[in-house]
C-alpha cells in the first residue's frame, strides 16, 4: 500500500522536529536545496542541518506498507506483517544514491530517513506528539553500498526493529539507525569528527561537495572540466 501522504508534509514534520530539539546547537537554518540542486549539483540530499561542529544531512523517502501474505519478501526476509520498503532512486535515473554515498565518504553524516508508517492520521498523531523521527527509520547511504545495477533496488524493515534488509539480487542485513536519542549523540558515537562552522564553514562544505560533483562528470566524460564548474557555480 503506497503512503497516502507528501515527500514534502513528512519531511517538513521531520525537519521541524529536529530544529525543535536542537535549536540549542544551531548553527544556522536548515538549508534546503532547489530540485536543481538535489539532483544534480548539491550532492542529492533534501535538507542539510548545520548543528555546530557537526553538519547532518537528510535524505527523506516514504514507505510502501505490505500488508499481505504473499508480499515478496515476507517469511523469508521479513518475518512479521505489516513491514515497510523504501524505494531507491535507479542508477539509470538519478545519481542521487551515488552522490550521498560520495558525501558520506567525504566525511559528511548522511542518512535515508524514511516514516514506519503510511496513513495521514499516523503522520498527524506523530507531528502533534512530536514523534515522527521515533516512529521513522535511518540509513547510512555507505552502509547500503552502491547500487549493482540499473534495477530497481529498495530496503525493506519493521517498525520498532533495529535491522532493514538491503534487496539486490542477495538482500543484505542493515543497520537501521534510530535519531530519537538526538542527532548530535548519533554523529559522536558514528566517529563524525566536528569541526568549525559558522559562514565560512558552510561554505567549505559546499565547495567540497562541488569537488566531488565534478569528479563524478570528470568520470564520465572526461571531456568536461571540473574547475569552470566549480567557479561557476560559486558566482552563481
């Protein structure tokens, strides 16, 4: 059963959440990057959140609720009812998986956080109980791998477990990360070095984030020349 409910309305009550929780260790508002940016040129995240010395970013998917018996992966993989799968983007379609695990790799805190649960009441219970990130589940984009293929791959999970299920052509056991305990604590015990923050500090991140944009390009076509785009995209 498909979510009955907007990428943007759960990732605004996730955002928000976590703002309320952390304003304390802002270091300046969440930044959202445009579709342009998402996709292409901003390293394929939805929102970066610059808590001080410590900058995370989110990539937010919904979940696919299965419900029934012959659900593809249940008993064998999954083995309770309802469970939950997450859809990744295709290689052939988007670089976004590729350019998260190229962040992560960069030193950078990236996770998939997705909704354990998929009707318009839950989503509204959890918002004014402000227990969306409890009841949601996170993944480390390296802890998945890159993607094999052009297929369709996805992670599937149970509400309230500690384990997801990465599905390629062997499904491989996930850590599924909990935010609850708040974000800071996680990125300290994950070995996430802080460092400075602050104007310039944001904006090292971003042009690091190019570099590793334009080496992705340069990869694949080496014709193109990472420095223009790289001081082109600051004059922007």
């Amino acid at each position: 059963m498909s979510p009955d409910f907007s990428e943007f309305s759960y990732g605004y009550a996730v955002t928000e959440e976590i703002v309320a929780a952390n304003k304390a260790t802002l270091a300046a508002a969440p930044l959202f990057p445009s579709l342009y940016q998402e996709g292409k040129a901003g390293g394929g995240y939805d929102v970066e959140i610059p808590l001080q010395g410590i900058p995370v970013f989110l990539q937010f998917k919904l979940s696919d609720c299965l419900e029934r018996t012959n659900s593809k992966e249940y008993d064998h993989i999954i083995p309770n009812l309802p469970y939950y799968r997450m859809y990744l983007r295709p290689r052939n379609h988007s670089d976004q998986h590729k350019l998260l695990i190229n962040l992560e790799n960069s030193g950078q805190s990236v996770f998939y956080i997705a909704p354990e649960f998929h009707l318009p009441s839950e989503l509204n219970k959890f918002y004014l109980s402000k227990t969306v990130i409890s009841n949601s589940a996170a993944f480390s984009p390296l802890d998945l791998g890159l993607l094999p293929d052009d297929e369709q791959h996805y992670v599937v999970f149970e509400r309230g477990t500690s384990m997801g299920y990465f599905c390629s052509d062997n499904p491989k056991e996930v850590q599924k990360t909990s935010i609850t305990e708040g974000l800071r604590n996680l990125i300290l015990s994950r070995g996430v070095q802080p460092r400075q923050l602050g104007e310039q500090g944001l904006r090292n991140i971003s042009e690091h984030m190019l570099e590793i944009l334009s080496r992705e390009r340069y990869r694949e076509d080496p014709s193109v020349i990472s420095m223009p785009l790289y001081t082109t995209r600051l004059q922007s």
